[in-house]
C-alpha cells in the first residue's frame, strides 16, 4: 500500500458535529464545530465571495473540537495563503473576548483542540491577550470506512500523517519542539497548551504582516496607545488579506 492511499483510507479523529453554517460575524470568520471531508471546499467557496470576504476585518474565529486533520491541513494552507490572522476563544472567558461561548449554536465548541490546532497555526498574526483553550494531542488512527486494516496499514497511515503534520508545522513555523510534545499526549486525552508553551512553540507573526504594520502603523507601534494599535492592526490586517485574495481568486 502506498503512503498516499494509506492516508487517505484514514483521518485524524474529532468530535462528529459536523461544522455550522459559515457565517462573518462581529467582523470574523466564524468556524465553528468539527471539521469533516469536504469542508475545505465549502470554506474556499465561502471565501471566494469578495464581497462577503471583505466583511472579515479581525480574521478567523475558531470554536471547534477537531475534525479530520488532512481537511484542516488543507484549510490551514487557504487561511496561509489568504494572509488571515486567526483568534481563539479566551480563558477564562471575558467580556472583552470578540466572540463567547453564548454566541455559538453549540457553547461546548468554544475551544479549540485536536485537529483545530492545525487550523490555528495558520494564522499570519498568533498574539492573542492571553492563551485561550487551545488543546493538542497524538492523531487518532481509524479505518475512515470501519473497515478491518491491517497493523501494517495502520503503521504505514500513521507514519505518513505524521510526516504531513511535521512538514505543515514547518510550513507554519511552529517550533520543532512542538511536535514531539503533541505525539507524547494519548489520542483519549487533551493537553491544553499553558502559556509558556504559547510562547515557546506558537506564539508569532509573519514577516509579511510584520512589515505591513511597519508601513501602516508606525505610530501606533511606538506610543503605548492601545486602542489605536488595534484599530491600526485590524486595518492592516484586512487590507494584506484583500489583497492576497486577489491573488488566490483572481490570479493573473
């Protein structure tokens, strides 16, 4: 059996929620729920609306328990790709947090564990206030037809996914010492990432985006003002995504 057909006989396992309805909220992509096959064709096709992407001025909320990790893997490229920052729900919540757990269909989605790490980490900005409930462990290897596999199967299925995580995670530039921290943890248990690993393996932003708040907010990064640093860093942040959607949907 081939890497790739081992792979695809297989997923990374989550909640079975599938995710809800799409939707621009408070200025941010909302996804909420458990992501399955087939959602990255919904989010690119949510996305590929201009108008309605131009409404995402703060980036991406994420509330969802995990999913299959090739499909976030695959939404985590779009996300790169677009230049979009993405948010966390906040621990404890607040009322200062853009987007709570009242706010969602389901208030259990408001975390963000499992397979959503991946869709997290793609964020071109990874600085939230404080680290929210965001949660890793070992994929969860599982025949995607309920069908008998051999070990082998499953050896080789689970040796390619943790090659394509390791590679994404690069991509991502997420530490290296991140990886072996999340293959240590169980797939029956969660480990919510603390602040100091926050800060040690993911907390970052993109040279890009580094640059375009140089350009736009070179004011707001020097005076302890922050009420104008946000708002300068949301307007820099939405103009870098439009026109990086020019560049996915309309390329030339």
């Amino acid at each position: 059996m081939t890497a790739a057909a081992a792979v695809a006989m297989f997923f990374y396992g989550g909640a079975c929620q599938a995710v809800e309805p799409l939707k621009v909220f408070r200025g941010a992509l909302l996804i909420e729920g458990s992501i399955q096959r087939g959602d990255f064709d919904k989010i690119r096709s949510f996305l590929a609306d201009r108008v309605v992407f131009e409404k995402i001025r703060k980036g991406v909320f994420l509330a969802s328990p995990g999913g299959e990790v090739m499909e976030t893997i695959k939404i985590g490229y779009l996300l790169r790709a677009l230049n979009l920052r993405t948010l966390l729900p906040a621990l404890p919540p607040d009322q200062a947090s853009l987007i709570q757990a009242g706010d969602l269909k389901r208030p259990a989605n408001y975390l963000c564990g499992s397979a959503c790490f991946f869709l997290y980490v793609a964020g071109v900005d990874r600085n939230p206030p404080r680290v929210g409930r965001l949660g890793i462990h070992r994929p969860v290897v599982k025949s995607r037809f309920n069908l008998p596999v051999s070990q082998e199967a499953k050896a080789v299925a689970a040796r390619s996914i943790e090659d394509a995580i390791g590679f994404y995670l690069r991509q991502m530039s997420v530490s290296d010492r991140l990886e072996p921290l999340m293959f240590s943890i169980p797939n029956d248990r969660m480990h919510w990432l603390t602040n100091q690993e926050f800060s040690e393996f993911v907390r970052w932003t993109s040279p890009v985006f580094t640059d375009e708040l140089r350009h736009k907010c070179p004011t707001s990064l020097s005076e302890p003002n922050p009420p104008k640093f946000v708002g300068c860093h949301e307007e820099a942040a939405a103009d870098l995504a439009v026109r990086s959607w020019q560049t996915v949907f309309r390329p030339h």
